[in-house]
C-alpha cells in the first residue's frame, strides 16, 4: 500500500493511523463510559438528559477553544523550528490526557479531561496538516494526503476491536459475557487508544524537519493577532480564490460531518435494530479505506478540483438515495455511499487548501482552515433537528443535507476559476 512513499511521506501518513484510533473511540465507547460513570441516584450522579447535555456542552467548549487557539498556535508554529516543538508538546499531552481518562471515576474529572484531550487531539491536527508542505512536493500532495486518511480509517480498526472486546468482556452488553469489571474494560480500551496513538507518531517525530517558516519578529505575540487580522483581511479582500474554497469547504464538510454525527440516530429512527447499525459502521471504514486509495491513484490522473466535485456529487446522490430508507440493508447501502467518499473528500481537500496557499504561513491558514472544519454538522444538524420538530421525518431531514452540497459546489467551481495569489506560488 504504501510502497511508492518516501520515509517522510511515510511517517506523516503513520500519524493518521494514530490519532484516528483516539476519533473511533470518542464517536463510539467515550460517549457509553461518561453515561456510565454520570448517571445514577447516588449523591453527585445526574439524570440521562443532564449527561447528553453536559457531554454536548463539552463538545461545543473543544470547538470554541479550538477555533479561537487553532490560528493563533498555527501562526506561532510558522516560525523556524516551532513546529515540531509544538506538535510533540500536544500530542505528549494529548496522549496523557487519554491514558488518565481511563482511571477516573469522577464524572466531572473524565469530562475535564476529555476536553483537554479533545483540545489537544485537535491541535495536533492543525499542525499536521500544515506539515504537508514539508514532507512532500505539490504533485504528491494528493496522493500522500489520501493515503493518511486510508491508512487512519483501516489502522484505527485494530485499538478499537481491542476497547469494543474489554468494553464486551467487562459486561458492556451482557452480564453473564462478563470476565472483569467495567472499570478495567474502561482502562483498557483509553491505554490500548493512548499507546497506539504515542507509537505510531514516533516516526513522524524522528523523521519531520520544517523546510518552509517565516522569520520571528520583536512584538511576536502582539504581531501574531495583527498578522492573523491581516490574513483574515487579504483572504476577504483579494484571495478570492482561498476565500470560496473556504466557503466551499464549510457547506460540503458540513454535510458530510452532519451525517457521520447523525449515523446513529437515523437508524434509531428508522428502528434498525443496533448491533446491525455497528457492524455496517465497522465496515464503512473499510470501505472509506478503499475508496481512499482509489482516489489516491485517480489523483495521478486528474486534478484535485475535478476529483473533490465528484465526490460533493456522490454525496449529493447519497442525501437524495435517503429518500428511500427503510430497512437495515437500505442503511448498509447508504452506509456504503458514505464510505466510498469520506475518506477522500477529506484528503483531497486537506491537499488542495495546501496547494493554494503561502507554504511558509501554512500553520496559519490550517488554523483558520480549522475554524471551519469544527463548524462541520453545526449547520446540518439544525436543519436536521428543524425538520424533525415540524414533523418530518429523517429521511427528509438527511435529503434536505442536498442543498449543503450543491453550495459546495457552486463555490469549489467558483475559487478554481480564481487565480493563485502571488504568494501562493
């Protein structure tokens, strides 16, 4: 799979595998372990609906923190030799904050702490994303790029087999399957996470050496925010071409993060039975995994701009096939959909924003590119849950996420016929 990459390329793909293990289990077992600890009638326990809406709140608090530091650590980490420093710094602690997750018994200490982690998780990404310029030349970008994602989909499948058997084993579905206790099941699967997460950076934390960065300055934090004012300014000014990619990027990403967010509750609607939901989820990453690695080759042949176009279409024809959901094998298929483009979507665009911006100011710009990537399913989820309070049902709900994507499109078309800045090339 990863043979034509070279020893650069290989460990910023092997990051993907890593962190993507800690993702799989935030969307599936984190969410059970809270409820588990929180709710309850002993003294200091909630009910259901305070713990969906603190762990809901905490979501919200990583996404505000992120979108306000995510430019500002990005432009600091620009500066010569800043990057790598930055990105151990979080990863390191990022990985402490899952490890002790998994020992708390507070409910109020493990939502602490899988915020920090979250906060942590995600600026790692800023800076790893920015680290493409660095590993690779601009016609490789997009092949690199989906083989990270590729690589994360398939390669955060093995931690979490391993969380989802202790998770079995410590009573998670049934008593009577019960070898060890929650609480261990609970260590197991955050240390299996952490440690996978730790191993598989190691590579890319040997082999990174920044290549592209600007000079520090006197002033520097003052004129870090009146650098990131100016940026903000010239992309909403002059660099149309940034800003509808932007634009773009926020309406289709936002589809595609309402649906990966809602996979489960369009199944509960439709009253799928759930262990049927989990094993097409499970295979929706293999599948991603493949359809990564076709994208991967068809980027040797097309351009970026065509290749993200098909995939806003795929997406397009999966909000409309929703129409017609009804049984479990209809949501495998929607499922499927999904998978095919996923994974792609993400790394062409990833590849694409890097390719249309200054190389040196790239952690910068990945920090605003952020900004717009957590605002993903803020705008689809409220028009999921408008239509469901008018009484639509949720196959309407996921039709109407068409509109997202059809935006999306005008708005790539539009910044491709735009011209690279200067400072771009």
């Amino acid at each position: 799979m990863f043979k034509n990459l070279t020893k650069k390329e290989l460990a910023w793909v092997l990051y993907d595998v890593g962190n993507s293990a800690y993702t799989m289990l935030a969307c599936s077992l984190i969410p059970i372990f809270f409820k588990a600890l929180a709710i309850g009638d002993a003294p200091g326990q909630i009910t259901g609906d305070q713990a969906t809406a603190y762990y809901s709140i905490s979501i919200s608090v990583v996404t505000v923190i992120v979108a306000l530091l995510g430019p500002v650590c990005g432009a600091l980490a620009d500066h010569k030799d800043r990057k790598k420093i930055f990105f151990q710094t979080v990863v390191a602690l990022g990985v402490a904050g899952c490890i002790l997750n998994g020992f708390t018994t507070s409910w109020t200490i493990f939502i602490a702490l899988f915020v920090m982690t979250r906060i942590f998780y995600f600026l790692s990404l800023t800076f790893y994303d920015s680290m493409l310029n660095d590993i690779t030349t601009e016609e490789r970008m997009d092949e690199v790029s989906s083989y990270g994602y590729a690589g994360g989909y398939i390669g955060s499948c093995i931690p979490f087999l391993i969380a989802m058997v202790a998770y079995i084993l410590g009573g998670g579905l049934r008593e009577e399957l019960m070898l060890f206790s929650p609480g261990t099941a609970r260590i197991i699967g955050f240390m299996v996470t952490g440690l996978w997460w730790l191993a598989v950076t190691i590579p890319l934390l040997k082999n990174y050496k920044q290549i592209n960065y600007v000079e520090v300055e006197k002033g520097e934090i003052a004129g870090i925010f009146r650098k990131i004012g100016g940026t903000l300014k010239k992309i909403a000014t002059t660099d149309r071409k940034v800003l509808f990619f932007l634009i773009a990027f926020f309406m289709y990403i936002d589809g595609v993060g309402t649906i990966i967010d809602n996979c489960i509750n369009i199944g509960t609607d439709l009253g799928l039975p759930t262990v049927g939901q989990v094993v097409f989820l499970l295979a929706t990453q293999v599948v991603a995994f493949g359809g990564a690695l076709v994208f991967a080759r068809l980027s040797r042949k097309f351009d970026t701009v065509t290749l993200i176009l098909v995939c806003i279409v795929g997406y397009f024809c999966v909000c409309l096939y929703a129409l017609t959901l009804d049984t479990l094998l209809d949501f495998g298929v929607l499922a499927f959909g999904v998978g095919c483009f996923q994974g792609s979507i993400q790394s062409l665009s990833r590849s694409y924003f890097s390719k249309i911006i200054p190389a040196e100011n790239s952690g910068e710009y990945f920090g605003i590119y952020d900004i717009f990537a957590k605002g993903a399913s803020f705008l689809g989820s409220a028009v999921i849950a408008w239509v469901k309070l008018a009484g639509g049902t949720i196959n309407i709900a996921v039709a109407s996420l068409a509109v997202f994507f059809a935006f999306g499109f005008i708005f790539l078309k539009m910044s491709d016929k735009q011209p690279l800045s200067k400072a771009a090339k």
